[in-house]
C-alpha cells in the first residue's frame, strides 16, 4: 500500500487532517526505481529506503569522526561483520 493511501486511511481513523508537511512531495533517489516521490512509495520500499538512508548516515557519521560515540560506531561494525560471517557460512553450506 502506497504512503499517500496510509495518510489518507490515517486521517479517517484519527478523524483529524494530517500535517501539511507529511503531505508534501519529497523525491527520493530510489536504486531501483530511480527519482520517485516518497508519498507514492510501498510502505515495504519506504521502510527499507529509510532503513538504508539511516545506516549511510551512520556509516558517514563514523567515517568522518562525527558519531561522538565509538561504542555507536563499534556496535555498527560488530553487526555487519557479523551479518557478513552469516552470508559467508550460508554461502559455503550452500556451495558443498
């Protein structure tokens, strides 16, 4: 279901209008779908496009010494390296 319904759906039930900011347009850069308005993106896609945008910003964050937090920044490689070693265990089972 696309944002735009969400909103509309949301504003019923709450029986009030939504923010006038929540109803802009904003583009997003999409891999896959290229230039595309937030508002007509699958709440999936939406999720995963913040999710993504979330982990750039960490990764920039810490990249440039701006996090202020290396427990934040170790966290964050401790995770990917462990979800890399997951991939690399499935790939090697997988590949016998």
């Amino acid at each position: 279901m696309k944002l735009k319904k969400l909103l509309e759906i949301n504003q019923m039930c709450e029986k009030r209008k939504a923010p006038f900011d929540a109803q802009e347009s904003f583009e997003y850069e999409s891999e896959s779908l290229g230039t595309i308005d937030i508002l007509d993106m699958d709440i999936t896609h939406f999720v995963r496009a913040f999710k993504l945008l979330d982990k750039k910003s960490k990764i920039n964050k810490w990249a440039s010494g701006q996090s202020g937090n290396s427990t934040i920044s170790l966290t964050f490689i401790s995770d990917q390296l462990t979800s890399l070693s997951k991939e690399l265990k499935e790939y090697t089972h997988n590949g016998d």
